[in-house]
C-alpha cells in the first residue's frame, strides 16, 4: 500500500505542476490580454512556430510601424505580423512576417485588428497547452487527483486532541 501511495503521490505532484504551469501561462488574461498560438514559421525567430502570444485591444493611433499586430483573417483564424506601414487616412496596417520575404498582399483594416502584441513570446507552450486541454489527459489527471485524495491516510490524532483552549 505504502508503494502504491507513494506512486499516486508523485503522479499527483507531477499533476499540480502541470496546474501551476497552466495558471502562469494564463496569468496574462488577468490583465486584459488574450493569447494565440502562433502556427506558421512567419514571424520566426522571435516567435516560434508553438509558442504562445499575447495580445491586447488597442486604438488605430497607438499602432505604428514596427510594432506586431495580431489580426483577424477570417474563419477563426488569426496571423501575427509585423507593421511595416500605417495608413491612416485608410485606418489600415501594411504588414509581413518578420521570416517572410516579402509584405502581406492585402492591407490589414482596423476593424481586423484583434490587438498590439506584447514583445515576447513563451516558446513551446502553445503545444503544452493544446495537449493538456485535450480529454485524453484531463480525465487521467483528474483521476490521479482523486485516486490521490482516496489513498491520503487521515491524520487521527489531530482529530482526537483538539487543540487546548
């Protein structure tokens, strides 16, 4: 019982640890950010085909060149680029990908532009995330957890002694 209680408990840890990564890669959304996974190699290499990004609603005006938008493609899709150019009598956004050798064909309208990208990206975690949200690994890990909480032996005597008053 003893071996069988140590396995859970580590499974277990190993389960909370996938919890606090989940929370720390999602700790952004608390300041009004929303996140994309970035799917191609067109913004390689400061963001990376799997990596994580973050991005905020921000007005026509706060937009200029260099900064990296994330845009609206249709279909639920979205790209994230570069701003090579801003035209704002058209209220629209000349981009490319930082890997791609040439602009975009068509120019980015305001009304697509989902919002400004912080700087970074945290490389990788679009995989986990995929992964990890998937049936396949949250009904086992919730079973661990569960299996974990039934094997914990209750500590009787912090029952039995109440504390001196």
């Amino acid at each position: 019982m003893n071996v069988l209680l140590a396995m859970f408990k580590g499974l277990a840890y190993a389960v909370y640890g996938v919890i606090l990564l989940c929370l720390l890669i999602g700790a952004p959304m608390l300041l009004g950010y929303h996140s994309a996974m970035v799917i191609s190699g067109s913004m390689e290499p400061n963001y990376p085909v799997g990596s994580i990004t973050y991005y905020k609603q921000t007005a026509f005006e706060n937009i200029q060149e260099g900064d990296v938008i994330t845009f609206d493609l249709g279909e639920t899709s979205l790209a994230t680029h570069r701003v090579v150019a801003v035209n704002a009598a058209d209220q629209t956004f000349t981009t490319k990908g930082d890997a791609n050798e040439t602009q975009d064909v068509n120019p980015v309208a305001y009304s697509k532009v989902e919002g400004k990208t912080i700087g970074f990206a945290i490389p990788y975690a679009g995989y986990f995330v995929t992964y990890v949200k998937s049936m396949t690994v949250i009904i086992p890990c919730a079973a661990i957890l569960i299996i974990d909480l039934l094997l914990t032996p209750k500590d009787k005597k912090k029952d039995e002694n109440p504390v001196p008053q």
